[in-house]
C-alpha cells in the first residue's frame, strides 16, 4: 500500500509515475498555459438550475446547446 503524506489515505494501487509538484512551488509555464485555455472554455448552457418534465425536454435543450457552440466556434475558429 501506498500512503499519501498529504492526507494519509491509503492507495492499494497507484498507476503511472507522476508526482505532484513541491509545496509552495508555483506552478509551471505550461501548466499555467494548460489552466488558463481551460478557463477560457464555455459549455453555452445558461447559468440556472432547470427543471424539466422529461429527460427528452433536456436532451433537446442540451442538442441545441451544443450546436449553438460548435456554429460559434466555427464562425470564429
């Protein structure tokens, strides 16, 4: 087992090799990059809280949704 020296939980099995990084190290270059091109991503759907009468009521909504942001983005590339 493996032990988290941050929170102490217990992994029975850890895949991969990456490490988080130092504490108190700021994050780098890229991964400064990688946060703010993920910060500047819209999903196009409406803040709010949305009730609907049947799960085809937020399939359509969420189709038009994501239409209105693929046309968006090939309009502007």
């Amino acid at each position: 087992m493996v032990r988290d020296p941050l929170t102490g939980e217990e992994f029975v099995r850890v895949v991969g090799t990456r490490a988080p990084p130092p504490l108190g190290e700021p994050p780098s270059a890229r991964a400064r990059e990688a946060l703010a091109a993920m910060a500047m991503y819209r999903t196009r759907a409406p803040k709010g809280v949305f009730l609907y009468r049947c799960h085809a009521e937020m399939e359509a909504d969420r189709l038009r949704w994501t239409v209105e942001a693929m046309v968006e983005r090939a309009r502007h590339g």
